[in-house]
C-alpha cells in the first residue's frame, strides 16, 4: 500500500471511529473497564463516622486534631491490543476479511481508550512476533498503531496464540486491558496460557468470523484452500449431507471455543465480518458495565 493510500484509509478510520466513540460509546467504555487501585487524594478533618484506619498520623500529630486520607480510584489504565495477523485473517467472503474487521474494533477501542487518557500498545502475532508496540498516551501513538495495523505484512502464515499471549505476558508486566483478536482456530493447546493471562490481565477475547465459514453455500464443485498451510480440498456443496457436517464441526468448534473462555472467565464477543461491529462491541461494553 503507498503512503497517500494508508494516509487516505487511516484518517477515514479515524473519523469513523471518533464519532463512535464519542457520540455511542461515550461513558460505556469508562464504566466498563474500571481502575486497578486506589490513589492517594487529599487529608481532610476526620468526621465522626469517618473509618480510622484511615487516620493520617503524621498530619493529626503536626495539626493537633484527627485527620484521614482520602483515596480515588486510579482510572488511568493500560490498554493492549493483541491481535492475530496469520493468514487466515485474510479471510472473507461479505463486506470485508476478518482483518478488516479487526482493524475496526481495534480502532474504536484505541480511541475509546484514548478518550479516556489511557495507554495504548499493541501486539501483533502469526506463529512467530510480527511487532510490538509499547504503551504510550496520545493521538498520534493511536494514528501509529492503527497505520501498522493497516499496512503491516506478517513473515508467518500459521495462527499460534501461545506465541501472543506469552510475548504479552514477559512484556507487560502491570495490570491492564487486553484484548485478544483472533478466529481462535489454532492447532495448538493455548488454553494454559490464556488462563494464566486471564488471572493477570483482564482478558477480553474478540472473535473474528466470516458466515461462509459456518455454513456452505450450495454452488456445487468447489476448491477450498487453508490459506495457512496451502492445502487444497474439493468439496461437493451441492449434498445436504456435506454441508450438514461442516455447520456440525463449525459449531463444535464455537462451542468448544465459548466453553474455555467462560471456564478461563474471559468476556468475548463475536465479530462477523458483515455483521455490525459497533453493537457488538457496545453489548460487550454493557455486559460489563
């Protein structure tokens, strides 16, 4: 892609998605992720009923009369996009692939967290790590993820989300919010990791998905490719039969996916790639408000 086209796609993205956040997500995205702590405010007179543990020492000492702390909850946060860029993200047969899709959630979510004054970073993996972006404030850190996200060109082809969650976890070391792109159709056993992050982080695993993926269209012969090992497979569409035991084996696949997320008690939502990705995100927000 040339500079003037990114530019071009990037400032569409960003104008798309501020008006999002701005005008459907305002105060959603705040009550939905919350602070991990609290922080020191200010001392004031300690009031009859006030909890003495609170009691500021030092001040009553100095002053000659009781005085508390008062705390706030620290709402700066920090905010990990962790987004899987293998091949089979290029997939997709509607209004855009999966990687499209994922570019605009990620979008609104970024400039949702920098509306908010949190950090953002990202990482973005294949079966190997394709870049990281370390954690930073600001629109133009924002415009700079989202330009690598659009224009990035991964060396591996194959889905490995061990690979993503373990580089998340040896680089961030602070609590934050992550959120976990992928179609989570990995070979691999990714369930240690994942709860290992999930019992660290708040994990929040979105989805990617195309419709033709779950359910065959009946149009005859047909070449299917996996677009990560290359392997070719000819599939007669036109028998009931076919088509009924690829939807059982998609929706196995979806059950086992939902059942570990909910055992790791990780929040997700599923994102079709002509679906509307704005109510999806905003039911998530919600749920967890």
């Amino acid at each position: 892609m040339d500079s003037q086209e990114l530019f071009r796609r990037v400032r569409h993205i960003e104008i798309k998605t501020k008006a999002l956040t701005q005008n459907i997500f305002a105060g959603e995205y705040h009550s939905a992720f919350k602070g991990h702590g609290m922080s020191f405010a200010e001392v004031r007179e300690y009031i009859a009923g006030d909890d003495v543990r609170d009691i500021d020492w030092n001040v009553t000492a100095r002053t000659g009369r009781p005085h508390i702390k008062l705390y706030e909850e620290e709402r700066e946060l920090t905010v990990m996009l962790l987004i899987d860029v293998s091949a089979s993200q290029q997939f997709g047969t509607r209004r855009q692939t999966q990687q499209d899709t994922a570019i605009e959630a990620a979008a609104t979510l970024a400039f949702s967290a920098l509306q908010n004054n949190d950090k953002i970073g990202a990482i973005y993996f294949s079966d190997r790590i394709e870049k990281f972006i370390p954690p930073k404030k600001g629109r133009k850190h924002v415009l700079y993820i989202l330009r690598e996200m659009l224009d990035i060109t991964p060396t591996g082809t194959d889905t490995d989300l061990n690979v993503g969650l373990e580089y998340f976890l040896r680089t961030t070391k602070r609590s934050s919010i992550a959120f976990l792109f992928s179609d989570f159709l990995d070979k691999h056993d990714y369930s240690k990791n994942l709860n290992i992050a999930a019992k660290k982080h708040d994990l929040v695993a979105v989805q990617l998905s195309d419709p033709f993926a779950q359910q065959l269209p009946d149009v005859g012969l047909l070449t299917l490719r996996d677009a990560e090992t290359g392997t070719t497979q000819l599939v007669d569409t036109s028998s009931p039969r076919v088509r009924s035991a690829h939807s059982a084996w998609w929706h196995q696949k979806l059950q086992g996916i939902d059942q570990l997320l909910q055992k790791c008690g990780i929040d997700h939502t599923l994102l079709y790639t002509d679906g509307d990705t704005t109510q999806a995100l905003l039911r998530l927000f919600k749920h967890r408000s």
